[in-house]
C-alpha cells in the first residue's frame, strides 16, 4: 500500500513543494510545527531511514542539506533544527525545522493551521532565497 508521501510524488494529492530532483522531493509539512517546517523525502517508497542504500542515503542528506540551507537564507535568525521520527508515515523524511528554541521543534506542541495564502507565501520566500 503506497503511502500519504509515495501520492503526493504521484502527483495524486498536492503539497508545497520546496525542492526536487530525480530522486528526492522536499515539500511543506501539511501540519508544520513552525512556519517553514519542510520534510524531505526519497521518491522511492522505503519505510526506514536507515535502509536506504549508503550511496542513496548519502544523496538524501546532500539534498536535504541544499533545503536546509535554503531556509536557513530564508529565516536567519533561526536554527535549522533536524529530526528523523519516522512514525507518523511509513515513508523515510527528515523533518526541517526554523527553530528559536529546543521547544520550538516538540512534536507535542498544538500545530499550526495556516492557509492557502500563507503556505504560498512560506513556500515562494523559501523557494526564492
């Protein structure tokens, strides 16, 4: 069974995409922490981070740290704080996260609920910095 990430690669359920290339796509988290929480993935459907062949896994971290790096220019106040859960969907991610604080990154803090506009807005500063 293909999971919530494999569909949105798909095409079949949208998302605020950041980045992409042939094999990873970062895109905003649907229930981000912080303004700017971004998610990177692989295309290819795999469960565990850690199972994820070496020279794939090490492409990962280099695309995800082209990401971090751009929200880093886009929040330079803030951390660019780093969490691999790998709970709530079985599909490896790294979680990205603009961070004032070790609170700001608890994923048992009330998420943010932002609109259309805003998570535009979020997404076209990121992808424009």
């Amino acid at each position: 069974m293909s999971s919530i990430f494999t569909k949105i690669v798909r095409g079949e359920i949208p998302c605020y995409k950041i980045a992409e290339d042939e094999k990873h796509l970062a895109f905003l988290d649907a229930m981000p922490l912080v303004k700017g929480h971004t998610l990177v993935i692989p295309k290819q459907e795999t469960d565990l981070i850690f199972d994820i062949e070496n020279e794939d896994y090490k492409n990962l971290w280099s695309f995800a740290q082209d990401v971090a790096k751009k929200l880093g220019k886009t929040y330079p106040d803030q951390r660019i704080a780093v969490a691999v859960v790998g709970l709530e969907v079985p599909h490896a991610h790294i979680h990205l996260i603009p961070i004032n604080k070790m609170e700001d990154m608890n994923f048992k803090n009330v998420r943010l609920k932002l609109s259309d506009e805003e998570y535009r807005e979020v997404q076209n500063n990121i992808k424009n910095s």
